[in-house]
C-alpha cells in the first residue's frame, strides 16, 4: 500500500459544485501539503499544515479550504467549482526540518 | 526573480551522454536541496538529496551543491531513454524549512 493515499484518483465535476479531495499518510509525518500543477507548470502550493492545529495558505489558496482531521489526513476542498480549477492535484508529507516530500499518486480533477 | 529557478527546457540528449540540469535558488538560507524526476501524469519521485557543497553521487546520478553561487545542478551519466521526464528542483526554504520548487527541466533521450 502507498505511504500516502490520494481518493480519489479521477473526477469530474460540474461547475459550481462543492468536492472534498482526502489525503491520508502512514508515514507518521506532522507535515503535510497540497499542491496544485497545470500542464508545463510547476507544483504550486495550495495549503500546508505543519502540525494539526497549524493551517497555513500557500501561494493559491483563493477558492479552496482545508481540514486537518488528525495527523494522518488532511482534505481539499473545492467549495465552489470552476473549470480553471481543472488540473492535477498532489498530496504531500514530510518529517521535519530538512527532510525531502513525499507524494500520494495525485487527483486528476476535471470541472467541466 | 523566483526563488527557485530551472531552465524549462526542453533539453534534448543523446542517449548515452551526459545530462546536466541546474537550479539556482534566492535564499542564501536554504539547507537543504532536492532533485525529483517526474513522469508525465504522475507524482514526483526523489531521485537525490544533498545538503552540503560538493558532489554526492548515486549511482548514475551526480548532484552538485555550490551554496556561494547559489545553484545546485543534477548530472545524468550514461543517459537512457527512461530518464525522460521532467526534473524538478526543490528548495527548503530556511526561514520556516518550507519546500520551494522550480517549475521544472524537460529532458528527453534520444535513441
């Protein structure tokens, strides 16, 4: 089984819908992501928490929201969907300080 | 100015050859830096880590740290078709150790 599970894998919605993507990790990390690429970009970071109490914006966060549940799971939530918002979505965990990140298999998010 | 910056490529090499990509970063800062390949629709995977200047190799993979110059660069020894994807340059940012990443270098292998 994958250290971090993405759910669901492939969706499409329609415009104006609210969607709840989940993350959950194994791997006993504190520290988690979500991050958002568009085809030819880079990862762009939505949200981050770096401990369940901690919720922090990222670079993009108009029109999403975040839970932090417990340690191990953490969703995205689209509240209001748009086509823009079509684009690959990526779950991520670290440990602390200088550790690398570690990915779950991502969402491929279509807003028709 | 990003604070991390790759050259979007794509980057073309003959199958065989060395590969080199680089990244150069803003925050004097960083501690420590990370090479991870990316395959076209899926999640990126770490290929190498390194967190003081020099080289450090793996295998075919070679990452090299110049903290005074600001940039990190990845060589690609004995290069195969299967090394084409997309690299991505990561950055742990000092202030809060926060990840920061380049956008990505597009290399392809040519047989």
């Amino acid at each position: 089984d994958a250290d971090v599970t993405q759910t669901p894998r492939n969706r499409i919605t329609k415009t104006g819908k609210r969607i709840m993507l989940e993350c959950s990790q194994t791997k006993g990390h504190d520290r988690m992501y979500w991050y958002r690429q568009d085809p030819g970009l880079g990862l762009r970071l939505i949200y981050y928490s770096f401990d369940v109490k901690d919720i922090n914006k990222g670079e993009i966060s108009d029109g999403y929201s975040v839970s932090r549940q417990a340690q191990a799971k953490f969703s995205l939530s689209l509240e209001s969907a748009i086509p823009n918002q079509t684009a690959l979505y990526f779950c991520a965990t670290s440990g602390p300080l200088n550790t690398e990140a570690f990915f779950g298999q991502g969402t491929r998010l279509t807003v028709v | 100015q990003k604070e991390v910056e790759q050259n979007s490529g794509p980057l073309s090499v003959p199958e065989g050859a060395i590969a080199s990509l680089n990244c150069t970063y803003s925050d004097r800062g960083s501690q420590s830096f990370f090479w991870y390949r990316q395959y076209s629709g899926k999640s990126p995977e770490l290929i190498m880590s390194i967190y003081s200047n020099g080289d450090k190799e793996d295998g075919r993979f070679t990452a090299q740290l110049n903290k005074a110059s600001q940039y990190v660069s990845l060589l690609i020894r004995d290069s195969q078709p299967s090394d084409s994807a997309t690299y991505l340059c990561a950055v742990n940012k000092g202030s809060n150790y926060q990840l920061i990443w380049g956008a990505g270098t597009k290399l392809i292998i040519k047989p």
